[in-house]
C-alpha cells in the first residue's frame, strides 16, 4: 500500500462543529491555504491537510484511511460504529474537545404519558441514530420499532410517522417548537478527536503525537488563567489560603521592598470578582488576572 507523508484532517464542511474546529487547529499552529469552499485545504506550516466533508461520512473516512483523524461529534461516531460493527477497523477518540456539546435524548408528544422506558414498548420512534437507539432499547428491555430518517425527526409525531422520537438536543429549541418533552439522555456528546485505535507507524505517527501534545496545551490552558499579585510577607499565608486551586504558586522578591512579595499562581478556572476582592481584603494588591495562550508542559 502506497504511503502518504502528510496527515489528512476530516471535518465537518459547514456547520456547528466547523468554526470551532477550525479555531482549535489555528492554536495548535496549523493554517491551511486554500479557501473554505473546496473539499482540500493544503496546511501551510506543518505537513497536515484538511478534508471538508459532511460530518456523517467522517468516521468512515477514518476506517477506510482515507484520513487520519477527524473532528466529529461523539454521536456520529458512536453510531457508526454501531452500525459497521466488526466490518470496519474499529475507532478510537483520542481527545474529546469540549465545544459542541449536546446530547441524544428520547422526547414524546406532550399527551404522552411517559413514565419510564417500558412506555416505550410496541412504539415508533424516529431516530437518525439506530444503532445507538437500538443499543439503549435492547439494555433496556424495551421492544420498540426504530423508524430510521435522515433528518427532520422532530415532526414525525405530528405527521403520525413515528410516536416518539430519539434526536439531538442542544439549546432544546427544536423540541420545544415541536411540542416535545426530553425524557430519556441516550448520550453526552461533543466534538471529539476520532482516529484509529492503532496511529501509523511513521511520520505521520509522528506528526499526530505532536499534535496531540500541542491539543492537551491548548485545551488545558483554555480555562486556565495566571494569577499575579504582592503582598506582604505578614499577609502571604492569608492570600495564599484563598488562591483557587492550581499548583503551587512562584514567590518572586519585590526589588527596594525586602518585606514585599510577588506571588504568581496557574488557576484552573476563572478568577473571579468576589475572589478577587477577598483575596484582596487578605492583604494582596496590584493584582492581575492574564489569560493563559500556550502551554507546553
Ligand atoms: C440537530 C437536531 C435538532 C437540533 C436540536 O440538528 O437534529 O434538529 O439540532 O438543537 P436545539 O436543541 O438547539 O434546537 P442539526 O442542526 O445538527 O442538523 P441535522 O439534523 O441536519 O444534522
Ligand atoms: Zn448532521
């Protein structure tokens, strides 16, 4: 078999995933040349080129080698891999991303009088996600006909094709315009970095560990924030027993003031107002709350 030098990327074309998606690679370093409206980006810096496609054919994409990685939802390569079974070389997600967030739920008509999933049984439910459905009715117990669409699941009730349905829940917009009521979670999902269970054994094995490194840095420091301030030497027990949680902070001497300490922490989360102000009361000031841009541990 003819072996590429370049990693291929597949992502979604256009839709939720694909500006976040672009963004996350533009931190790791990678920007690609050409304009959006082709299939193929050519990357600029390192040897790695993108695919746009339709989300759904991602993870076959990824099975058939035809790319490396792809960045898709959980549900979409959950699903296929339900649904290829042992045919297909088995996936793996290497990362999962953090944007994108939404769930697979089960939602009835409004004058269904959904208890638990036993209600479910002898019923219709539409779903673009059969296998995942399947897979829940059957731990379930439940003996229920999937009625598989390719889109617009959530008026298959009122067209009285379906009874139920098994779809994507986001903001739950689209259950609420269509009369619907969330009563089972099939499934969190979010964006995910999907590529095989076994990375190729040359450059681009090289390549993906790289990008895999510069991903943990990147997603690591996106909440994160650097705290700095000065206290004294009397206050720096008090403030440092308020600092949120990170590792250990770097105390650093304030030139001309012996008795003054620069104190220089990693926070994990936000810092916010109100602990800042309490942290001030204990005795720091001159604070400072950076946003934190690589990480390279
Ligand atoms: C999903 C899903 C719902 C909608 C839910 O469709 O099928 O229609 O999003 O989002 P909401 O809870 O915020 O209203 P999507 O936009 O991904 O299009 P697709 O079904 O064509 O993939
Ligand atoms: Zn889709």
């Amino acid at each position: 078999m003819k072996t590429r030098d370049r990693l291929r990327i597949a992502m979604q074309k256009s839709g939720r995933l694909t500006e976040p998606a672009l963004e996350l690679l533009n931190r790791c370093g990678l920007t690609f040349r050409q304009s959006r409206d082709k299939l193929f980006c050519f990357g600029d810096g390192e040897p790695v080129d993108l695919l746009l496609v339709r989300d759904d054919d991602i993870p076959g994409l990824i099975a058939q080698g035809v790319c490396e990685l792809g960045i898709v939802g959980r549900n979409v390569m959950n699903e296929f891999q339900l649904a290829a079974g042992r045919d297909s070389a088995p996936l793996r997600e290497w990362r999962p991303l953090g944007f994108g967030r939404c769930r697979l739920s089960i939602a009835v008509p409004q004058e269904f009088d959904y208890r638990r999933p036993q209600d479910l049984a002898g019923q219709r439910i539409a779903t673009s996600y059969p296998g995942l459905l399947g897979e829940w009715l059957r731990t379930h117990g439940v003996d229920a006909t999937a009625v598989t669409l390719s889109g617009s699941v959530e008026i298959a009730p009122k067209l009285g094709t379906a009874d139920a349905i098994c779809d994507l829940v986001q903001s739950g917009g689209t259950l609420v315009a269509n009369q619907l009521r969330e009563t089972e979670v099939l499934l969190e999902s979010e964006a995910v970095l999907a590529g095989p269970v076994a990375l190729p054994a040359d450059e681009r094995g090289d390549m993906i560990d790289l990008l895999l490194k510069r991903l943990d840095g990147v997603i690591q420091v996106r909440e994160s924030r650097l705290l700095l301030l000065q206290t004294s030497r009397a206050t720096l027990e008090a403030v440092t027993r308020l600092l949120p949680g990170g590792p250990q902070p770097t105390l650093l001497p304030v030139l001309g003031q012996p008795d003054q300490l620069m104190l220089q922490a990693l926070c994990a989360g936000e810092v916010s107002w109100r602990q800042l102000e309490e942290i001030k009361k204990a005795g720091a000031r001159e604070m400072f709350v950076l946003p934190v841009e690589k990480m390279l541990a």
